[in-house]
C-alpha cells in the first residue's frame, strides 16, 4: 500500500515531449525530500506496527527486551515477584508462641503484601542502558504492576 516508487512517478508524470536525461535527473533531485520523507514514514510504520503487535504478556516483554539489550543469546528472563509470609514475634504478654524455629529475613520486596510483581533478571556482564531498560519496561507492562531489576 506505501510502495510508492517516487523516481518513476516523477518520470510517468513529466509529458513525453520532455523527458530527456537532464529534465528527469532534474526533476528526481527535486523529488529527493519525497524519497526521504516516505523512507521516515516506512521506518516510523514498522515500528508503530512492532509496538502494537506487543503486549505486557511475559512471553513478549521478555522477547522485545532480548531483541534490544540481547539479541544474540537471549539471557534476559522474567520472574515472578517473591511471595513469602511475614512472621512476626510477639510479645510475653500476647499470649503467643515465642519460639518460631529458623526464620529467615527477606528485604521488604520480597513479601506479599509489599512486594514486587515481576522480577527482570539480566545476566552479569550485559552492558546496557538502564534508562531505556526501565523505559522499555515501563511502556509495556500493566498499569499499576511493581517490578525491580536483578543481575544474576
């Protein structure tokens, strides 16, 4: 639908009686802009087009990051968010057991209540942009999801 080839349009739009070499050199050096103009519009198309087939799905955010930051060998993986139960220690006068066996501590992200949705998990030693990985993350996931970035 938008392959429109400008050089020949110029050619079958200028009258017979004046084509010759330089008048059609001419006049597609006068139709450059319209070269320039239609290779930014396919460009901006293909992109729009990738965007839209593109959605917060794991599946597909986990695809376009790899496709940006790591296109070779494809390292970049998506995690669930952490969903331990906080335990807490009571008091004497509680009235509740003290003895709670091993606990372990997590950071606060890693319970339910405050955690994150979904972990980024990029392998060490990838350079990237950290600006434009938060960006990238941010345009595709849902409104309203948590998420933080771990090197493994």
């Amino acid at each position: 639908m938008y392959n429109i080839n400008i050089d020949k349009l110029t050619v079958l739009l200028t009258p017979i009686s004046l084509r010759k070499k330089r008048l059609v050199a001419w006049l597609r050096i006068l139709a450059m802009p319209l070269n320039k103009l239609l290779d930014d519009f396919k460009r901006e198309r293909r992109k729009d087009l990738y965007n839209l087939t593109h959605n917060s799905q794991v599946c597909y955010l986990r695809k376009i990051l790899n496709d940006e930051f790591d296109s070779t060998k494809r390292r970049i993986k998506i995690e669930d968010g952490k969903r331990n139960i906080r335990r807490y220690i009571y008091q004497r006068n509680a009235n509740r057991p003290l003895y709670l066996g091993r606990v372990f501590l997590y950071q606060r992200g890693e319970y339910i209540d405050g955690g994150v949705d979904f972990v980024v998990v990029l392998p060490q030693g990838l350079e990237y942009d950290r600006y434009k990985l938060e960006a990238l993350i941010n345009f595709y996931k849902l409104a309203g999801k948590r998420w933080t970035i771990r090197i493994d």
